[in-house]
C-alpha cells in the first residue's frame, strides 16, 4: 500500500490537459492505496481571483474528480482551505527554502514576466506551500502531469532539508507519471502547454465543452501544409500534439496511430481525434451535471476533510514538535 497525493487548482475550467496528464489517472491508483485529492484553492489565490467564480469553481473541481472516475468511498477527497496544516506547514517550508531557488522556477517566470512590477509573492513562495501539500500526507507518489516535475523535485529538496536539519519526519515523494507523462499543448500554439488559465478558449479543450465546440476547435487547430499524419515535436507541433491526444485516449503508441493514418489527409484524422475527445468526455459530462448541484457534494467533502486533518495534524505535530515550536 502506498499513499498517494495530489491537487489541482480551481483557477479555470479544466481542460483536456488536466484530464489526460493527472485527472484520470488519479482513479487509475485508487483501489489498494491510500489516497489523497485536494482542490488547492489557496493556490489559486497566488493571482486575483472573483471571490463568487472560485466558490463556484471549487465545487465544479470535486465534481470533476468524481465525474472522471474517484470514488469517494476510496479516496480522500476534499478542499485545501479546510485543512489548516497547508498553510502551516507551508510557512515553516517557506523558511527552509532559498529566494534563488524558488526564482529558478519556471511556472514562476512564465506568470511573474505577466505581471510588470507587480508580482505577488505568493508566485514565488507557490512551491514551498505545494511541497506542504504533499509532504503532510507522507505521501509516497504524486501523479500530476509532466510540467510539474520542477516542484516536486523542490519539494524533496525541502523535504530532505528539513530531515537533515531537525530529523526524519517527511517521507521523500514520488512523482507518478501516467501513459509516458502525456502532455497537451495548446491547438493554436502548440508549442505552449494547453492551460485553463490561457486566455485563448479556442486553444484550449474544456472538460464540459459541448461536441459541436471540441469538433469545431480541433478542425480549427493549427497544423501545416505537410497533409503527412507523423509525429516530429519539433517540425510538426501541432500535429504531434493531435498524435499525443489520440495515442493517450485509445492507448495506442505514436507509432501506431501515424501508421493508421498513412495516407490519409488531416481532416479524416482531426475527425477521428475530435470523435475520440467527445466520446471519453460524454460520461464525465453527464455524472457532473447530476452531482455538482448535489448536496451529496458538501457530504462528501466534509468527510474528506475530517479524514485529511487527521492525518495532516499528526504530521505537522511531529514537525514542529522536531523544530521547538
Ligand atoms: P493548469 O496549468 O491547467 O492551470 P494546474 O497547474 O492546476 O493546471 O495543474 C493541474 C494538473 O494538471 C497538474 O498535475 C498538471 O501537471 C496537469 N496538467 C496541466 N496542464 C497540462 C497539460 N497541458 N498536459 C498535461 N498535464 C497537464
Ligand atoms: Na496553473
């Protein structure tokens, strides 16, 4: 049995990116292991947030995770703010972390070079507040998509910091990387990650988007004028990416699905990748819409949180209790 941590954060709708580079392959680990998924909403405040949208988005993030496959019974399941030790234990690994390291970051120069002079600090001491999340569950892996390993490499280094300063209190994490560590890039700059927080709602695939946008979006997504259905990141961004997206839904390799589509135009193939979106998201879609109004929602994060304090207190005893505090 090993425990298992992860979040997402209620910045945005969630896109096709969360859903094939972490969401759905957190149910994938569910049966035998002790789970933990927590909608990070404290990290969604590093940048201005509508206080009603984050409330609404917060509930629509716990319905999503169950929509795609977590069943409560299972996993933990439950929002960052209720569990005060994130916080706590956030400050004290904010203590133990260098200013050059955390300028190093890269999601922290993408979303700092946005804000002129105004960079809140919160951007900067994101990841210490992140390895908080995940070292106060002991947890042994993390399954999150392929941009994160910068963080979770921090993370250990804080982790083992901190055990070589005041003693073996963390476990060291894992990073848990699902079909090869897929990642989705944006259909019309594919050379940048798909995001929920991109601007651009034509780049990006959104889980409860309807079959007539995805088709329309990916139809309309960048390609080139080669009409050669091959994977080449670098040459061909765009189709590689369409690549990316089918291999992950059907569990083909690269290789197979550009053998498939030898000789034949990018339209029948956008068709088909358009196809194969709308039909894994058409269960998801119909399981939120009956849950997300649901009282049977604050149930079950209400549970969630009691059984992740527990868990979080006993940890953040242990640490303070090893530091003086
Ligand atoms: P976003 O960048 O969309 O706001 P988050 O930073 O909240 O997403 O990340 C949530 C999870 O989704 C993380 O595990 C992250 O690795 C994964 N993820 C986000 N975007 C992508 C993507 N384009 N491809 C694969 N995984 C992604
Ligand atoms: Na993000």
């Amino acid at each position: 049995m090993s425990i298992i941590f992860s979040g997402i954060q209620p910045s945005g709708n969630l896109t096709l990116g969360n859903y094939l580079g972490a969401l759905r392959n957190f149910s994938k680990v569910q049966e035998g292991n002790e789970c933990y998924y927590c909608v990070v909403n404290q990290h969604a405040i590093t940048v201005p947030q509508d206080p009603q949208l984050l409330h609404e988005r917060t509930r629509a993030l716990a319905a999503i995770y169950i929509a795609s496959g977590l069943d409560p019974e299972k996993s933990i399941l439950f929002v960052q703010s209720e569990v005060p030790e994130h916080v706590q234990l956030g400050w004290i690994m904010t203590t133990l972390a260098y200013v050059g390291e955390l300028e190093r970051m890269t999601q922290y120069k993408d979303k700092a070079s946005k804000r002129g002079d105004s960079i809140p600090a919160g951007l900067l001491t994101y990841p210490p507040l992140m390895a908080a999340d995940i070292l106060l569950y002991q947890t042994n892996y993390v399954p999150v998509g392929d941009d994160q390993k910068q963080h979770m490499e921090i993370t250990r280094d804080l982790a083992q910091r901190f055990n070589r300063l005041y003693g073996d209190v963390f476990t060291l994490p894992e990073i848990l990387l699902g079909h090869d560590g897929t990642r989705v890039m944006s259909l019309q700059e594919p050379t940048k990650k798909m995001s929920k927080s991109d601007d651009n709602t034509t780049a990006t695939i959104y889980l409860l988007d309807n079959p007539k946008d995805i088709e329309k979006k990916i139809k309309r997504a960048q390609t080139d004028s080669e009409n050669s259905v091959h994977y080449d990141v670098i040459g061909k961004p765009g189709i590689s990416n369409l690549i990316e997206i089918l291999s992950a839904l059907t569990d083909k390799t690269h290789d197979q699905v550009t053998e498939e589509y030898a000789g034949k135009g990018y339209g029948v193939f956008k068709k088909d990748v358009a196809d194969a979106v709308v039909a894994a998201l058409e269960p998801i879609q119909q399981r939120y819409n009956q849950l997300v109004n649901a009282p049977e929602l604050d149930d079950i994060l209400e549970k969630g949180a009691a059984k992740a304090h527990a868990k979080a207190n006993a940890t953040y005893e242990k640490a303070v209790h090893a530091m003086g505090l």
